[in-house]
C-alpha cells in the first residue's frame, strides 16, 4: 500500500480540510482514495470524536470498501470500520467510519438535518452522478447553512471523483465568501495501461461475437485475468454461453458473470482472487467501474456501451436505453487494467469513434423520474427545486409531472397561500417516506396494510423492484405476475438461474414487513374506504393493489382489438404475441418498453383488474361524463354517458334526451371544430369585424375585442352562448342551421360602450374626398384602401388617413371607366411625378373629362366637363 499514488496527496487532503469545511478531491482510478483518505482523516483535530460518512454508488462498491479498510487496520468490519446496505448491515457502537450507499444520505438529513455526530461527508465516485448524490449534496450544503451554528464542529464535505469536472464542483462548494473550495490532485494511475483499439463499429452491430473472440485473443496474447465490460444482463449471458463452449478444454479459466441483480455472494465470488494457478473471466456491466479492485486484472476488454435507465416524461415509463460510453466512463473502465500491475485495454471502437465520445455521462437528474427526489424536498419543506444549490438543477416540466404523480398517490396536496398556490407533504406522503422504496411501491404497500394485505404488498413490492425472476421463461409464461408470485411462494417451480434472486427477494419481504409493521396506525387512518372493495381472494386484490401503485398506468383494452390496449396516461401499450393476459379487458401495466418514438409499447410485465371492485374501489378517482357529438350520417346530435379515470373512458350509455346545458356545450364544440364557415357572414359584417382588427393594432388605449376567426372560436362562449338559448337552442337541429342565425347581432354584442362610437371615429365606413363625394373604405387589404376616380382628388397633396393620421390609406386612382390608373400612399409625389405620363395616355382615351396641366389648382369633380 505504500505505493499507492494517493498517499503523497494526504498532507494536501489535511491541509486544506483543516482550511477550509469544502474540499475536491481529483484521483484517477487506482490512486487508492476510496480506502486510504478516510483511515488517513481519522485523528484529524478538527474530526474529534465524530464519525465519517463515506458514500458509494452502489452495495458492492460500499461492502468492499469497508472490508478492505478494516482488513487494513487488522479488524473485523463492524469494528473501527462498517458499513450499511439495503439487506446488510454491518456497524457497533465504536464504529468510526460508515460506508453507505447514496440513498441513505437523505434520510439521515430529513431526520436531522444537522447531521450531529457526522464531521466529514465524503462522496466517492462522485463523477457517476446519480439522483441520490445530487440530492444528498443540495441538502447537506443547505443543512449546513440552516443548522451550523447549533454544533459543536462543523461538518466538512470532501466530494472525491476519477473523472470529474473539479471546477464546476469547487465553485458548487464556495464559502460564504465566495471563494471556490479548495482542489486537490493526485498523480496518475499507478500502472501504465496500453490503449488498443479495434475497428470501427456500428451502434445496432451484435457486439457479444466481437467481445467473445477479443477475449479468446486475449487469452493467448495477454497473462493474467479479463475485465469484460457488457451493456446488460443479456449480452453477459450470451458471452458467458459462447466462452463456455469455445474454452471448456480451458480448466484455469474461470468465468463469473457481475451486475447488480446478484446477491452479494455472487458478486464477491467475482472480485476475489483466483485459485493459483487460475486465470478469471469477468464479464460484467458498468456496476465494475466504481471503486472496486478486482484481483487478479490486468486486462480490460471494453465494448463501449452501457445501459442506463431513460425516462420518459410521456407515457411515464423508465426504458433501459443502450448508449456509447463517455470519454469519462472509458477512462475509468481502462483504469480497472491498471491497478496491480501494467496492464491492457482493448477498446472495442476506433480511436476516430473514441474523439466523438460526450465528454461525461450526463447526470442521472437531467432523465430521471423525479417523483421520489420531489417527496424528499416536500419533506423538506421545500416546493421548488431552484432554491437549493445544484450542479444540475431539476428542469421545471419533469418536476411539476412528478408532483402530479405524487398527488395522485395521496402524498402531497396543493394549498392556496395569499394569491398563489404551493405544494405540501400529506400524512401518506410522509408514512411513504419511511419506506425504503420508490414511492409507487410506498403508497401501494400502505393501503395494502389497510386491507390486512400486508404480505401479498411485500410480496408485489420485491418482485416490482427486481428484475423479472422469470424473464428466460417469459416466453412461455406470458407477462401475467401471477406465476412470479407463485415461483416466490415456492408454489411453482422456478428457473436454477433465479435461486440467488428469489433467496434475495424472500429476505426483502421480510425487511419490508418490519418497515411497514413499524408504521404508526395514524399513517392509514382516513384511508379504508378505498380498500374495503378488496376481497379476500387475493387474485383479484393483486391488479387492484398494483393500481395503488401505477394508477397511470391502468389499461384498457381497445375496442375491436385482442392485444392493444390504451393506458390511463393515454399511451398505447401491446402484446407482440399471444398471452393469456388478451383475454382480460382490463389491466395494470407494471413494466412495458419499446423504442423511443415508436406510438406503442410492448407490455413485459402486467395483472388483470376487475372491472367491478376496481370502480368500487376507485370510484372517487372517476368522473361522471357526457358526450354530445354530431353524428355525420344522421346529421343530429348523438349523446352518451361515460366514466372515465384518466384519458380511459368505458360504460358508455345512449342518452335518450339531451338537457339544454349539454346541448349547448355540444354545439360551441362543434363551432370550435368545424369554424367559422358554419355561419353567414356578410359583406358588410366581414368589413365590419376588419376595421375593429385594425384598430386592435393600432388602438391600445381601448381593449377591442379579437373578431378574427381564430378569435371567435376561442371566446364562443362569450358570443355565441348568450344566443342559444330556447327556441334558437332547439330550432339548431342540422349543420345548415347555422347560417339562419343572426351572425351581425352576435357579433356586435361584443362592442361595449363607448367601442361603438370610437370605432366610427378612428375606422369609418366612408371618407369624404375634395370632390365632396363620401367613398367607401375597403378594409379587407392591408393597408385598407380608398378607391376613388382620379379628378375627385383634384387639389389634394396630402394622402388621406385614418386612425387619427396613423394609418395612410393606400389610394387606388381610378380612370373614369374604374380601372386603377395609379396606387400610391403619396399624393403629393404622384401630382408632381407621374401625373403629366398618366394625363398624357388618357387626356385622349377621356377627352370628355378633365386633364388639366395644374391638378393642384384645378377643381375636384366627378362630372364631365360638359356637365360642370
């Protein structure tokens, strides 16, 4: 250990914690910071007798760096060192240094915010960016500001990354001051890593063939054992089947698969070291880029993908996307290869695809679900995002969608304060807190416990969190929950490769039913009533129950279809295939997927609902509607009665008559969709309605109404809802009653003392010219025009305008046939310019009428020279 690079950053580490509460710690993968900063941190002055709280991104990562920190000091974990993760705990009364993984920072802090006893917080591996450590950061920074003046010793927070933007985070760190916290940066890794790259390959190319034989020319090239990185589950146990088969005459070659669905012991078997003589295999996804040393490694095999959950904020489904790696990833995946001894990394991409990489993985904040961070901040007190600190801060459309979701699991109520609205955590919000699970999962295991359903929910809980314990027999077994149930139970016989899950999820069952006994009764009080619907049968209490918890996702079968159904949320959901679920009209979606963009996804995992107990049990959730639609063919108004719950509308009933108020409705929808063609509109009325536009742009002393068609349709009900009223209501029986009814009379309502007469005042009908005659206005041009003979305008240099002289008529000059001779804007230019052009091809065209040489002296007239 004494030629770990990190140690000769140590008395740098001291020295600026000692400064300063704030420190960045910048160390490249095989530095040693997970293991020795906090042991080197322990008899710091400032620390005394407070404990360090270490945090990591996931079980494995935190359970092996507490072993190895107590194996360094020569104890047993739970001693100087311990740690805690979801099913295992491992702390005493002496402990010193906690190792936890990320979610439990935010309990800790809703439970005291201060965190006393706590002197350092350390984030490892901060650079991963997950939900919980964003979280955890914003609420400890503002905890310290709230409550550190009621401790004795401040709480120091050390953010500590392979890869890292230590810039951003040192200026997120700043003092009161505003000077950016202190950075420190250790050397490189300690062993040299050769970068060998491959062939350029497509994104949609099959990679577990390339891995397969990379490895296999691995083997031969290279000594020592192999670091695969895969995107998932799937690809790990292809690769595991083919290299089975091609090395089985291999006996020293060991092959252990690691990800995150296996128990502990599964994923210790693969980071400790090999039997002598012994060469390992591990294949594993992105769960072994964080802290962990996996003996034996020496050469990493990368296929430069990962598979990250995506949410997707418009059917509220997470997807497991497959995505390239970072720049950032890569560099830390390479470094597994270096962290004994000189090593090798061969990268699966070419070195022109590696320039192309994001630099960071983006941050878990920016697509995530958001419904678990909100309730968190609801606890905390607070509504709105922005007044934390964040590196990312939550974009406003997701979070307001997950407080929408949260306020339809009864965990948070909207409240009017003074002039505004604001959000707050309900009792059930608060019960769901204290369970450590999303808070769907949460809401579904309390009303459960208030129907004595208390196993069946931790039953469901487990099996949801996980993933799908039968997905190699999915095919045969079909996406209904119920055979998973019954291979949990022990009822029905389940797969050798889910034995370790199952064990696991039998433990979690039984976590989760000492959490939820340790509710206080209060927490279901008020809520029976929506769960006496409950039978005792649990087949039917299942699809009820799970629509506790994914009440957006309720689905109904599509008429006149067998596998398509449409969800609560208003997307559609299907089978690829036949399933015994088709025969269910209705359903609660647990798990569905599919491409982005794709109008439909394909259901994995689903229970059936009855109909009947899920209205009772719903029925507050359901709205009583009618529907009023015109009927094409019979060209009448059809009507019919619904309930609906969410866009899933069902029960639909004829109505035999429709009352006045829903008729009503119906026929200023129809206007709203059909427009304004329905009715007659004359002339007259059409300048009418173009002289008030007008004066809509140029009159903002007076609020006119807006009478363009787009206009109308959007304010029928002030217009055309006064009108139908009785005779008129009834008389409107077919389309073409439409044009019967009095458009000019609606329309002018909307003109309120004293609009009417500003109207004629800034936008009259008709101008008088010098000639005397009063000529009309035509306002459907813009700008509107005045079209008058030529020799009417005799003597006039200014052009003629409207709006109080700040709207210029565009002056059509008409021959004494009526045909435009000139349009102008300026009169005076025209007298003094094309006039004598326009005189000189008419004056014998006309010669009845007047052509003088001098128009601006000459008398305006609309006779002919004989008659004047």
């Amino acid at each position: 250990m004494s030629s770990l690079p990190i140690l000769e950053a140590i008395p740098a580490i001291k020295a600026g914690l000692s400064e300063r509460d704030e420190l960045v710690l910048e160390a490249p993968p095989g530095a040693g910071k997970t293991t020795q900063v906090p042991l080197s941190l322990l008899e710091e002055p400032w620390l005394g007798e407070q404990k360090i709280l270490m945090l990591e991104p996931r079980r494995l990562a935190a359970r092996a760096a507490a072993e190895r920190m107590a194996q360094t000091l020569g104890e047993k974990v739970g001693q100087t060192v311990g740690y805690r993760v979801r099913l295992d705990t491992k702390v005493s009364a002496v402990t010193r240094i906690e190792v936890v993984t990320e979610g439990i920072l935010a309990r800790l802090l809703q439970e005291d915010p201060s965190l006393e006893g706590i002197g350092l917080l350390i984030f490892d591996e901060f650079h991963e960016r997950s939900l919980d450590a964003d979280l955890g950061l914003a609420l400890a920074k503002q905890g310290r500001e709230l409550f550190g003046d009621l401790r004795e010793r401040p709480l120091k927070l050390l953010i500590m990354s392979a890869t890292l933007d230590g810039e951003q985070v040192s200026q997120l760190l700043a003092n009161d001051q505003g000077l950016a916290a202190p950075r420190v940066q250790s050397q490189g890794r300690m062993y040299s890593v050769d970068i060998r790259y491959g062939k350029a390959y497509q994104y949609a190319e099959r990679i577990v063939d390339r891995v397969v034989q990379t490895v296999c020319d691995a083997i031969e090239d290279e000594p020592g054992s192999i670091l695969v990185f895969l995107p998932g589950q799937g690809e790990i146990a292809r690769a595991n089947e083919q290299l089975r088969e091609r090395l089985k005459s291999r006996d020293e070659i060991v092959i252990t698969p690691l990800y995150g669905d296996l128990s502990l012991t599964q994923q210790r078997q693969a980071i400790e070291p090999c039997v002598q003589g012994q060469r390992k295999i591990v294949l594993a996804t992105s769960i072994a880029e964080t802290s962990l040393t996996i003996d034996g490694v020496r050469v990493v095999i990368d296929c430069g993908l990962s598979r990250l959950p995506v949410f997707d904020p418009n059917t509220g489904l997470t997807r497991l996307a497959t995505q390239r790696v970072s720049r950032a990833a890569a560099t830390q995946r390479a470094g597994r290869a270096g962290r004994l001894k000189e090593g090798v990394c061969y990268r699966l991409w070419s070195a022109s695809q590696q320039d192309e990489l994001a630099a960071f993985t983006p941050a878990e904040i920016l697509n995530a679900d958001l419904s678990p961070l909100a309730l968190q901040l609801l606890n905390w007190g607070l509504d709105d995002p922005s007044e934390l600190d964040w590196l990312d801060t939550p974009a406003k459309a997701p979070f307001e969608q997950a407080l929408e979701l949260l306020q339809r699991l009864e965990a948070v109520q909207l409240k009017s304060q003074g002039e505004g609205q604001s959000w707050s955590i309900t009792a059930m919000g608060k019960a769901m807190l204290q369970l450590p699970t999303h808070p769907r999962l949460a809401h579904m295991m309390i009303k459960g416990r208030a129907a004595g359903k208390e196993q069946l929910v931790c039953e469901l809980a487990a099996l949801i969190s996980e993933r799908d314990i039968a997905r190699d027999q999915a095919r045969h077994l079909g996406a209904d929950i119920q055979p998973r149930l019954e291979m949990l139970r022990g009822e029905r016989k389940a797969p050798y490769a889910a034995k370790g899950s199952i064990s696991r999820l039998r433990a979690q069952i039984q976590q989760y039913r000492r959490q939820l006994g340790k509710l206080p009764s209060s927490a279901t009080e008020g809520i029976l009533s929506d769960t006496t619907a409950l039978s005792a049968d649990n087949s039917i209490a299942i699809g009820l129950l799970l629509a506790f918890a994914y009440p957006d996702r309720v689905a109904l079968r599509r008429s006149g279809q067998r596998t398509q159904y449409q969800m609560s949320n208003g997307r559609a959901v299907e089978f690829i295939q036949e399933d015994a679920l088709c025969r269910e009209p209705w359903l609660v979606i647990l798990s569905a997927g599919g491409q982005q963009g794709r109008r439909s996804d394909r259901i994995f995992l689903a229970a059936a609902i009855d109909e009947n107990t899920f209205v009772k049990t719903f029925r507050s959730q359901l709205e009583e509607k009618v529907s009023i639609e015109w009927e094409e063919r019979q060209d009448r108004l059809i009507g019919q009665s619904f309930q609906q719950f969410g866009r899933l509308s069902f029960n639909h009933q004829p109505l035999t008559s429709i009352d006045d108020d829903h008729r009503r409705n119906a026929l200023l929808e129809l206007v709203q969709q059909r427009g304004m063609t329905l009715f007659k509109c004359s002339a007259e009325l059409q300048q009418w309605r173009e002289r008030i536009m007008l004066l809509m742009q140029h009159d903002r002393n007076h609020a006119w109404p807006d009478v363009s068609d787009e206009g109308l349709l959007n304010s029928v009900e002030q217009w055309l809802a006064p009108f139908l009223q009785g005779k008129t209501l009834k008389t409107l029986t077919k389309l073409s009653d439409f044009s019967k009814l009095d458009l000019n009379d609606m329309l002018h309502s909307l003109l309120t003392w004293p609009l009417p007469q500003r109207l004629n005042e800034l936008a009259p009908t008709h101008i008088r010219v010098p000639s005397g005659s009063n000529i009309q206005i035509d306002y459907s041009c813009q700008p509107p025009v005045l079209a008058v003979k030529l020799q009417e305008m005799f003597g006039c240099t200014q052009t003629p305008a409207i709006v109080g002289g700040k709207q210029s008529l565009m002056v059509h000059l008409l021959s004494p046939a009526r045909r435009p001779l000139q349009v102008t804007q300026d009169l005076a230019g025209f007298w003094q310019g094309s006039y004598q052009q326009v005189k000189k091809e008419m004056k014998g065209r006309y010669p009845k009428h007047p052509w003088p040489d001098n128009p601006l002296e000459a008398i305006a007239t609309g006779k002919t020279k004989a008659k004047m």
